[in-house]
C-alpha cells in the first residue's frame, strides 16, 4: 500500500460511518485516536478498531490518552481508574524503590487494558514540570516540581508501557509546566530564559530522548522563537532533531486548540508543523468535513518518518507483560489505603 497520511485524525461516534470508512479508504492516515465520545464498553471498542483498520487498509494505529487521574478515556464501570501521576510522584519521593513498583505495576495494568482492546499508543507520559504557577490543565498530571523525579518516574512508566506493546509519547514538548494558560483555550507565553529551560524544563525531554515518540506543546518561548513550538523549526528541527539527536517521531498536539486559532487552517497548520520538523500533526475533533480537507491536503509520512516508525511498530508487537500476584496486591493495598479522587 501507498504510505500512510502524515496525520492521526479522530472519528465522531461510537461507530464508523459509511463516509468516514470512504475517507479512511481514500486517505489512510497514519493513525486513529478515540475520545469519550467513541467508547461505550469493550465489545463495542473493539469493534470500532477492528472497522478503522478494516477502512483504512492496513493495521491502523489506534491512539489514546489514557494517564490515570483526570485524564482517562477508559472509565468505569468496564475499565479501572487509575491515580494521577502526582500521586506516584509524591510515593516515590518517600519511598524511590516502592514508588517505582507501584508506578510500573499500574502502568502494566493501564496496558494491558489498551492491549486488551487493540489500542496501540498511548500519550503518557507527561514530562512537564509542576510550578507554582502551573495552569490546572496541567496540575496532577505531572509528576513532581524537580526534573529527578519526573525523569525517574517518566523512566519507570516508558519501560513499562514499552515491555508491555504500547508505544509511549512524552509531552507537552518543550515544557508546560510554567505555563499560566491552558493552550485548549488560547495561546500561553513562557518567559524564561534559555539557560533555565535547559537546566529545568528540558531535562527530563533530554534524559528520556530515547522514546520513540514526543509531543510538542502549542506554547511560545518568547527566549526561543516568536512561534509556538508545534510550529517552531527553531525548536523542532534546528535544536531537538538535529543538535540534540532526537530520532524518534515527533507529533502535534491537536491542532484544534485555540491556541493555533490564528495561525491558519488545519491544512495550513498541519503544513506548518511538518515543515518545522514533525513527523506527524494530529488532528482530533473527528469532524468528516475537517477530516477530509486535512487529509486531502497532507502529503504521506516521508521515507525518515516510516523509518522511525519501525521503531513503534517493534514495540506494539511485544507480548502483553502483566504484574505479578505479589506486585498486583501491594498496588492494590495502596489504591485502597488512598483517597486519590481525581
């Protein structure tokens, strides 16, 4: 077959239209993610994915974002709920060796219900910072304020989810943390110096380079470059790719959010992403309009994207590796002694 679209897209319900399946046909993608809005329970999953790849003629990725915390597609009464990454964090600063059991064992648990349904990637983990100033819509989701405790326990979760076939995404690229904004709603500024990003928000991007996916952030380091990063070959290209050595596929954010609304189109965005340096723009809402034009508009993944996809596809054809009896009840002990809501 042809090379897949250079876009991951969404889809509207809980089952494929005849039309969105003509799209797929028409335009394969390089991937499918689901929302809320497409999951009722595992048998019907299940039969969503296997009508993605049916359309889209090849073994179609299936993409989520399933963390733990606020963040789950994946919700009861069929799937756990799993806690947020602070909650990890703060175990691991008390105790470094059980925080990290407990984060691999609920990260294993996560996977093999991604694999269980036949979802493929997960966007997780977050990497960026915790601050004082740091926007809600970032909050618990990180791990910790120091970068040694998010690059041991972003570690920890990368191998887990790696041993067990779900390919990770680090994010949000190059550092949320400081941002006071949510990029859903508008367009954040991060003013920091350049030496600062480096020592801080960067570290754990930098330690961990060697996850086969990162997500960039639709923020604007004003030290960096007058562009968000998604759309900055400054960051994407010029620094990460080529002085930093990144080999992996760097993706998009969606870019639906606000925070790119002046920046053009999703056609002219999902140029612009790929022209700064992205292997991949994703695009969510699941609109069929939308859907079209952007697919229509974006050429295939190059032969250099392909090739650092080998790396992913390596991964999601491991064996599911599930915690033992014994890792499975300390994690479970712990859920129970806690409160952790959201």
């Amino acid at each position: 077959m042809p090379a897949p679209h250079a876009v991951i897209v969404g889809c509207a319900g809980t089952a494929l239209s005849a039309d969105e399946a003509t799209v797929l046909a028409q335009y394969p993608p390089m991937g499918c993610i689901l929302f809320a809005r497409n999951i009722r329970n595992p048998a019907q999953v299940r039969t969503l994915i296997a009508d993605l790849k049916t359309a889209a003629g090849w073994d179609l990725p299936i993409w989520i974002d399933q963390e733990g915390g606020r963040v789950q597609r994946f919700k009861p009464p069929h799937w756990a709920v799993f806690p947020a990454m602070a909650h990890f964090g703060q175990c691991f600063t008390e105790d470094a060796a059980r925080g990290k059991r407990l984060l691999d064992t609920a990260t294993r648990l996560l996977a093999g219900d991604l694999r269980g349904l036949g979802v493929d990637v997960d966007c997780h983990p977050v990497l960026d910072l915790l601050y004082p100033e740091t926007h809600a819509v970032i909050g618990n989701r990180a791990f910790a304020s120091d970068a040694e405790t998010v690059v041991a326990c972003g570690g920890v979760l990368i191998e887990a989810l790696k041993s067990s076939g779900v390919v990770p995404i680090m994010k949000h690229f190059p550092g949320h943390g400081r941002a006071e904004s949510d990029s859903h709603l508008e367009l954040p500024s991060v003013h920091a110096e350049w030496a600062d990003l480096l020592v801080h928000d960067l570290a754990p991007f930098i330690a961990l380079k060697n996850t086969p996916m990162v997500m960039t952030a639709h923020i604007v380091y004003p030290a960096w470059d007058h562009l968000p990063a998604t759309l900055s070959s400054r960051i994407l290209r010029d620094w990460w790719r080529n002085e930093m050595d990144y080999d992996g596929l760097i993706v998009s954010d969606d870019l639906a959010m606000y925070a790119l609304s002046g920046f053009g189109s999703s056609a002219e965005l999902a140029t612009q992403t790929l022209t700064a340096g992205a292997d991949l723009a994703l695009y969510c809402t699941g609109d069929l309009a939308q859907n079209v034009t952007l697919l229509a508009a974006t050429p295939a993944i190059t032969t250099q994207g392909w090739q650092r996809w080998q790396a992913c596809e390596d991964i999601r054809r491991r064996p599911v590796l599930p915690p033992d009896a014994a890792a499975r009840a300390e994690y479970q002990n712990w859920v129970q002694q806690h409160d952790f809501g959201s």
